[in-house]
C-alpha cells in the first residue's frame, strides 16, 4: 500500500526529456496507475456516447432529441456542479472518486437493462442521461481535485495535459471501437463493452493515496462556497478564462454533440459513419493535445494565446460546417472542431489550475465545469431546436457567427478593463 508522504511522488522514471516535454507528471507512480486506470474507463465512456446517440437516433430520427439528450447529460453542472464543488474539498476525495465511477457503472447497467427489455424510447433514454449528467456534475470535480493531488504542485500543467491527451486518445479509438461493436455485433456487445470498461478504475482507484487537504475547515458549505465564488470574482484573469470556454462550448462542442443528424441524416451513413466523424474530432482534439506536450506550459497569469485564437476559429468552423458540402470535407472540419475544442479546454483549464491552492481547487475547477458544460448543454439544445426549426445548415451559420462574435467583444471587454485598471 502506497504512504501519502511527498517520497511516493519519486520514480526512475525522472529525466530531463520527460520534464522538459511536459510529460514530467510520468515520473509520479500514483499519477501512471490513475491515467491507466482513467484510460481503461475513458474507451468505456466513448463507446457509450456513441451508443446512446446511436438508440436515440434509431428511436426518434430527431436532431431535437439529440440535442435534449445532450442537454440532459451537460445541464446538471449548471445546478449541482458546485454544490459537489463543495463537497470534494471536505470528504475523502479517493473514495469520492470510487463512489463516482462505481455510480457510472450503475448507469450502463440500467442502458443495458432497457435496451433487452425493449423499452430504449424517449422516457428511458431521457432518465438515464439526467443520471448519467448527475454523476457527471460530482465526477468533473472530483477528478480535476484528485488527479493534482497525485503529483507534485509544480507538476500541474503536466497533469492537464497528460489527462487532455488520455482523454483525446480514448476519444480516438473509443468511437471506432463503439461504431464498430454497433455495425458488426450489434448495441448489446457495445452497452457490455462500456460496463466492463468501467469497472477496471474503481479498482486501481482503491489502491491511491492522494496527497491530503492540509486546509481543513469547520465553516459552513454555504460560507465556502461562498468562498469559492469571490474568489473567482475577484479574480479578471479566471472569469474571462472561464467565460471563454463556456461561449466556445456554445457553438464549438454543441455542434458536435449532434453528429448522427450529420452521419445520417444528411449523408445516409449509419453508425459506422456517426464512428468516423466522432474519431475524426478525436484525432482533431489528439493532435491539439500532442502539440500541447511540446509546448511550453501556460505562464501563471497568462491565458494562452493559441487558445485564444481557437475560441474565434473554432466558432467559424463551425457556420462553415453549415455548408455541408463533400463529406470529406465535414470530416475534415469536425476534425478542426475537436481540435480547437481542446485549444480551449486544456489551455484555459492550465491556466486557472495554475492560480488556485488545493483547497479552492474543487470550488473553483467546478464553477468552470458548470460554466464549460452549460455552454455545450445549451448549444446543443438550441442548435437542435434550431435545426428542426430552421434547417441544420442555417442553424449551425447562425451558431458559429455569433458566438465568434460574442469571443471578440469579451476579449475586448477584458483590454479595456486592463487599460483603465494601469492607470
């Protein structure tokens, strides 16, 4: 059994390649065991994506109903998101955390159980995304106040990365693998696949020892969530992070939470062709993680710049999109999209890491979860809506556009706020 002492931290691994590639997170043997068992879990989590995507297209035909999935899955965050915030920063986070993956095992179960009986209609499909979104608003905070706690504090930026490019490979190979099981097997050797996925994690999960809150309190939740909430109020640098990702999310990760309308409703390709276009933003968002090990580190104080600049493009790719065109080229611009979402995700989320102790991290990484999933939650169901309403094509230009613009007017919000505060 590993001792929380800071000594389990140190590895042969060590070197100066892994550190100076951003990879020196790999040299924390908790940490590899976690971003094992997370990846195990992570394939899991994408083949059930695209299978409860694929049910709710086979049941309905209907881009709105996608889109009220999504939204189901991404809202909870905006209301429970950061009363969880509080509560990680007070209970023992290794058992949150096997509570939590424990309860996603749970939700694929009862997929599995309504898809045999007969009944994956629009009730049943509804009520497991509202749990599957639930367990998701304790999850986020708890994985992004455990992984951290895993490694050293001057290891972060590390932590992000390797997660995001976990994450990205997972998103890769688990639609592939989810398309696959669905074409050529059928939904139930997928909703089995998720299962047994799962439950690899619970058990390495059980055999950490993070690194302990050493800021232990007494004061209310009301009071420290309180707490968490100014904190991020006062801060310019963290809001403007945060309202950034959530207006990227709007347009840039709403669009793709409705691409079966697009494999199949528009260019007739099923399941396998629902696989490539959620692999090809996989590959997108792998790519975007790869050049992130590379780079340097975000600067504490600094947003990036290449995060920026994707929160912009990324919008625009998306009325681009609209165009429909050859589906190469939607293939090519989902690509893009996943690329620039994770530009935003990973870059934003280092940097507001960078500024916070580990006992705000849970209030303050879930104030930016609310925010991160609230904008794809509500993108989806607005470009859902309007796809019915208006056309997909339209839908996705008017999404796009305006969020690009949205992006720049806050940007220069932020400038002049600076401007008036050095004087």
């Amino acid at each position: 059994m590993m001792k929380s002492s800071g000594k389990h931290c140190h590895s042969p691994l060590t070197s100066p390649n892994l550190t100076e590639m951003n990879l020196s997170a790999l040299t924390t043997k908790p940490f590899r065991h976690y971003l094992i068992g997370n990846a195990i879990s992570l394939h899991g989590l994408w083949v059930q994506k695209i299978t409860i995507g694929w049910m709710a297209w086979e049941a309905t035909g209907s881009t709105a109903f996608l889109g009220w999935l999504a939204f189901l899955t991404y809202a909870p965050p905006l209301f429970f998101g950061p009363f969880f915030g509080v509560v990680v920063d007070r209970v023992n986070i290794r058992k949150a955390a096997m509570t939590t993956q424990s309860l996603f095992v749970l939700g694929a179960l009862a997929l599995l159980v309504v898809h045999l009986i007969g009944v994956s209609g629009r009730v049943s499909l509804s009520a497991i995304a509202l749990y599957i979104g639930v367990v998701t608003s304790a999850q986020h905070p708890v994985r992004m106040a455990i992984a951290p706690r895993l490694a050293h504090s001057n290891q972060l930026s590390s932590v992000v990365v390797l997660l995001s490019l976990n994450f990205n490979i997972a998103r890769v190979i688990g639609p592939a693998i989810g398309g696959g099981l669905i074409a050529n097997f059928g939904l139930t050797a997928a909703l089995w696949f998720t299962i047994i996925a799962f439950i690899p994690f619970v058990l390495i999960l059980s055999t950490l020892r993070p690194r302990p809150n050493k800021a232990k309190t007494q004061t209310s939740m009301k009071a420290e969530f309180t707490e968490g909430l100014a904190y991020v109020m006062r801060s310019r640098f963290i809001r403007t992070a945060t309202l950034i990702t959530g207006l990227y999310s709007l347009a840039g990760r709403g669009a793709l939470e409705i691409l079966p309308s697009l494999a199949d409703g528009i260019f007739q390709r099923g399941a396998a062709g629902l696989g490539t276009l959620t692999a090809a933003a996989g590959i997108g968002a792998l790519l975007a993680a790869a050049a992130q090990i590379l780079l340097h580190g975000p600067e504490k104080g600094k947003m990036p710049k290449i995060s920026i600049g994707a929160a912009i493009i990324g919008p625009l790719a998306v009325a681009w999109l609209g165009n429909f065109g050859q589906w190469e080229i939607v293939v090519f611009i989902v690509g893009f999209l996943g690329f620039s979402s994770t530009l935003v995700g990973v870059g934003m989320q280092s940097a507001i890491q960078m500024q916070v102790e580990d006992h705000l991290r849970g209030r303050v990484m879930s104030l930016w979860i609310m925010v991160a999933m609230g904008g794809t939650a509500f993108g989806s169901l607005l470009l859902g809506g309007m796809a019915d309403a208006l056309g997909l094509a339209l839908a996705l230009q008017i999404a796009g556009i305006s969020t690009a613009i949205a992006v720049l007017l806050l940007l220069f919000a932020r400038r002049i706020g600076q401007i008036r505060e050095s004087r």
